[in-house]
C-alpha cells in the first residue's frame, strides 16, 4: 500500500531533527510495526500554499495518488499566515475574503482532482493555532477550520481535529515556542513547525483516521 501525504513546511518535516522524524514517515513505520506493508510518498514543500500545492498535484502527483490506498492532507497555513504577516507589517485589518475565497476553490479542485484518478481513503487535517495568545490567531485559524471541515464533509472526505491535539500544549510541540502571539513571526524566524514531539503526536492521532481499527492490510 502506498500512503501519500499532500502538503506544505509541516508534512515537508521542517524543524524535525530528520525527516524519519516528520510525521508521514512515522506513520508509514507505525503502520509497517502493525503488519501493513507501506511505503511513504511525501509531496510537500516549505511555503506551498494551497494553489501551489494544487499545481503540484495536477503536474507532478497524480500518478502516485492514483497508486495511493490512502491520502493525508494538511495545507493552508501559508494561505493564511501570508495574509496575517501583511496585515501586520502594514497595520491594515485583517481582510481574509479574498484568501478564504481561494483556499475553498483550490480546496475543492485539489480533491476532485483525487478523486477523479484515485479511489483512496483522503483524510484532511486542520491546523493548530502556533500563536493561541492572539486573538487575531484564535479567530483566523478557527474560521479555516470551519471552511475545511465545510469543503472535506462535502467531498466526502474524513476530517483529521489535528487542532485538538495540540490545544493547550503548544509550549511543548512547537519548535522555537516563544510568547504563542502572532507579533513572534515578525523577530525572523516563524515558531510554527512541530517538534519531534509535535510529529510524534500527529502520527499517533492520523494513523487512526488514515487505516481505522481491524482495518486488514
């Protein structure tokens, strides 16, 4: 079985000590440890937003995924932290209309796109608020999470709560953690990637949802 995860910096493993360390790679020998014979596709990169991980899928992935038995996919905190930053830096409202009017049509084109050539499991994960002191965080990330569940139930499309699993413990599975507000990303450097805890506990919470229980291999 082929298992493919889809998305951008955090699937790519950035800020992991190694990519065996990034959580795609960890499922793939969980699932291995538990009889299923798996081999890992990652197709993510550091700053793909959901168009550019859309372009990827049309250009570049669609013969792996139509190999696939199960998908992952975890995109949209580009989309989002671009529009946050600008907002900032140039002290404008947030205004997440247009961003949120793109992430739901690259959204939906991305998995009809799947599921034209693949007959997978697709399972989509919402993201972790990295800056849960700021309430401009706080509302942003909750309104993607909404779109996401919104756009996947939709497609028919099994919905990962990876949010829930890092509430409250971000301190602990962010790298580089500072003050969790979102002011932290303009000091250079951008305290979102998980730690090797953080894909730790995303591996153990989507293996579940990616090959359920008494799934047989």
């Amino acid at each position: 079985m082929i298992y493919t995860a889809l998305g951008d910096s955090i699937t790519f493993g950035e800020n992991a000590s190694s990519m065996t360390k990034g959580y795609p790679h960890l499922i793939g020998s969980a699932l291995q440890s538990s009889s299923h014979r798996v081999r890992v596709n990652v197709l993510a990169r550091p700053g793909w937003s959901s168009g550019d991980l859309l372009d990827a899928v049309i250009w570049n992935g669609l013969p792996v995924i139509s190999q696939s038995g199960v998908i992952s996919v975890w995109i949209g905190g580009v989309d989002l932290m671009n529009t946050a930053l600008q907002s900032l830096k140039s002290k404008h409202p947030l205004n997440l209309r247009r961003t949120t009017t793109d992430y739901k049509r690259h959204l939906s084109a991305l998995f009809t796109r799947i599921k034209r050539v693949s007959l997978a499991r697709i399972v989509c994960c919402t993201q972790y608020n990295p800056f849960p002191n700021s309430p401009l965080a706080v509302n942003s990330i909750h309104q993607l999470n909404q779109i996401t569940s919104e756009i996947a139930h939709r497609c028919g499309v099994v919905v990962a709560p990876t949010h829930t699993w890092f509430e409250d413990k971000q301190a602990d599975l962010i790298y580089g953690y500072h003050k969790g507000k979102i002011e932290d990303a303009l000091s250079g450097t951008l305290p979102i990637h998980p730690n090797d805890r953080g894909h730790h506990v995303i591996a153990k919470g989507l293996a579940s949802y990616l090959i359920p229980p008494n799934t047989k291999a």
